[in-house]
C-alpha cells in the first residue's frame, strides 16, 4: 500500500514526518523503526514518534540542518517495521455509574447497549502506540470502529486519574487529574504514571493491553 507522507518544519532544528490516511499498526510500527534509525545518529538530539509521525530534533551544532527533510524522506522509504520489546499488561475497570459517566452516551451514539460496549471494549488486546498528552498517557491502537467516538464538545476541566477513556479511534487511560475532552467509560485504580519508580511510566510503545471487566454500574 502507498502512503501519503508529507514533512515540515516544527523549528530551526526540528523537523516532522508526518503519514496521512487511517492510523495501523503497520504504520505505527515503521515510525518505530526509523525513531531508532535517527536515534542512532550522532547529529540527532532526540527522535519521538507520534500517532502517524515522527519528530526528529538535531543537535543545534548539527551539520547541514536545512537536509533533515530530505534525510526524513529518504530513510522513510527504506524503512522497515520494527517490533518493540513488549510486555502483556491487564488493567482491571469498573465500567458506568460514577466511574464511567460517558457510558450511556458512548451507548446511544454506537447504537449499542451499555452491557455491550464494555464487552466489546475489553474484548480485544490494544496496542500501545506510543506516550503523549501528559506523562503516562499511552495511546492504544486497536478499537473496534464500532466504538469510535468524536471528542466530547465542551471537554471537562477535570478528569480523574485512572479514568478510562474513548476519543475518537482511540482508547486510554487518564494517567492523572487534568483536563480532557474523552468520553470517559469507566476507572482503574492501577497507577499508570509515579514520578517516585524507576520506570515512572507503567507502559511503553509496544507493549500488549487488555482491560479486564471488574465491576458494571449501568
């Protein structure tokens, strides 16, 4: 399959490869591969890959800066996808009531019931595509479309860490309290981010994540 790539400028030293069209695995997985080929370059200051991109920023002594574009093209077409190291993570939830307030409406706009869209939401085994939004959020790849959901329109001010959340073809769970504008179905009392562990962060791009039903409040 052809993909539609475009790359731009993010700064002076920073530039982005960016891949149009529907987020896969596929895709997520050749970024992967070329973050670590750019990591390896003595030039390169740090490589960090998004959903469908991939921002690249050079040392600000780099040679040649005005290149990287061209250099993001060119290595992006002998690109191959890599596997990450993964790790199989379950994290337990309680769906609807209080925990998962977004519940009934994420029902109504699928046209399924509440029963179904937490059996269909812990259903599948979700890729961790890659960390953003805030430290521990991770991303994860592989809803069932049926559950797709546009942002709510007036997002809250306040979400509560541990709240599980759907946000257009995406799943995630809120690391911490902070503003957000996902429709939250459910809570997990797993704590995803702690400043104070030597891996801060519970999950990384790669790793495998089920969400395992412990309670339902419809």
């Amino acid at each position: 399959m052809t993909l539609n790539v475009k790359t731009y400028w993010e700064s002076e030293t920073a530039g982005v490869l960016e891949v149009q069209g529907v987020v896969t695995l596929e895709t997520q997985r050749r970024i992967w591969g070329l973050a670590a080929k750019f990591r390896a370059l003595p030039h390169v200051r740090e490589a960090v890959p998004g959903m469908n991109n991939l921002t690249i920023e050079l040392h600000p002594t780099a040679p040649g800066p005005e290149t990287l574009l061209d250099e993001l093209l060119e290595r992006w077409g002998e690109s191959s996808p890599a596997v990450l190291p993964a790790r199989r993570i379950e994290i337990p939830v309680e769906y609807g009531g209080a925990a998962g307030p977004d519940l009934d409406e994420v029902a109504r706009h699928t046209g399924l019931s509440p029963s179904e869209v937490v059996q269909m939401h812990g259903a599948v085994d979700y890729t961790v595509y890659f960390l953003g939004f805030l430290p521990g959020f991770a991303y994860l790849g592989g809803l069932d479309p049926r559950l797709a959901m546009p942002r709510r329109r007036e997002p809250r001010l306040q979400v509560p860490a541990g709240s599980v959340a759907i946000g257009g073809e995406q799943t995630g769970v809120y690391a911490a309290n902070s503003p957000g504008g996902w429709h939250l179905i459910g809570r997990t009392s797993v704590q995803l981010f702690d400043p104070t562990r030597i891996s801060p962060t519970l999950l990384s791009a790669g790793d495998t994540v089920r969400f395992v039903v412990i309670g339902e409040r419809f």
